[in-house]
C-alpha cells in the first residue's frame, strides 16, 4: 500500500522557461488582460501573448477569461477560436493548429502527478491539435494528447488517448463514436 506525503513532493526541477521578472510580468498581464473582461478585443490579447513570446498566426479569435499560464509555450496557427474560460495550462509545449475551436470552458492540461510515488511527482507533456480540430465545451485534453485533423471531442468529454483524425470522441475517457462527415 502506498501512502501519499506531499510534504516529500519537490517541484524545484521543473523550470517554466522564464526569470522570476518575466513570470510576474506575465502574471499581471494574464491576470488584467487575457484572462479578464476588461479588454474584450482579441488583437490586443493577441499582442500581449506575441510579446511574452507565443507564436500566433493571423485571424486568431480571443474571448474573455481565456487562461494561459506561460505563452512562450504557445503555437496558435492561423483562423483559430479560443472560446470563454478556456484554460491552457501548459506546463510544456501546446500547439494549436489552423482552423481549430476551443470551445467555452475547454481545458488543455500538459500536468499531472505521479499517483505511483509517495512524493507525488510532477509529470509534464506536450499537447497538439492539428488542423480542424474542434474542442466541444468543457472538454478535457490530458497531458500528451494529440488530436489529430479534424477531429472533435464532444461536450464535456476528457481526452486520455490520442484522437485519430476525421474522427469523433466522447465520454469520460473518450472513446471513438462515428468518422466525421463533411
């Protein structure tokens, strides 16, 4: 039997990729502008997240509340929508490819922990969506997880394995459903 103790859990190999200066300055500018509703307009959104390094591609839609937590670990492709209380949590790399839809309340989760080790460890990896991917409202897509083109998950659905392309999944792990038709 293993017993958790989170007073053995160290998290001090895990580096966010940015100086002390450069996380707080991004923490005020999430806080007041990307994940907020004071500056509803995505192209102001989208400047502030070039200038702390995410790569974003052109006609790149916004909303308000979005949460990104480091952009320098951000590719946005081109004619991409990012819904309301959307929270890209990404711990490593997330690439988000042309023509994708993060619906309202979409999670992309590139952490977890080690429930195996007592200390609880934090484990980190990379999240794709490839063209035409389409994320329905409070979706899950778990650490390591590729959707590949054009594939759904369907509303409040949780991604644990990778999503084939043309293909729609939904549940809790989601399962194939159907091909996606045109």
């Amino acid at each position: 039997m293993l017993n958790t103790d989170l007073s053995a859990y160290d998290n001090k190999s895990y580096k966010p990729g940015a100086g002390k200066l450069k996380l707080l300055l991004w923490y005020i500018c999430n806080t007041t502008i990307i994940n907020s509703y004071i500056f509803p307009v995505s192209f102001i959104k989208v400047f502030i997240l070039r200038l702390f390094g995410a790569k974003i591609g052109k006609n790149v839609n916004i909303k308000p509340k979005v949460n990104i937590k480091y952009p320098w670990r951000l590719t946005i492709g081109d004619n991409v929508w990012i819904g309301e209380n959307v929270w890209i949590d990404n711990l490593d790399n997330v690439i988000i490819g042309n023509n994708s839809c993060l619906s309202q309340g979409s999670m992309l989760l590139c952490g977890n922990h080690n429930y195996k080790k007592n200390s609880f460890d934090l484990i980190t990896a990379a999240i794709t969506l490839e063209t035409g991917v389409w994320l329905g409202t409070r979706t899950i897509v778990c650490p390591g997880i590729i959707c590949k083109s054009h594939s759904v998950l369907t509303t409040g659905s949780v991604a644990t394995k990778n999503m084939d392309e043309y293909s729609v999944y939904s549940g809790n792990p989601a399962v194939f459903v159907r091909k996606r038709g045109n």
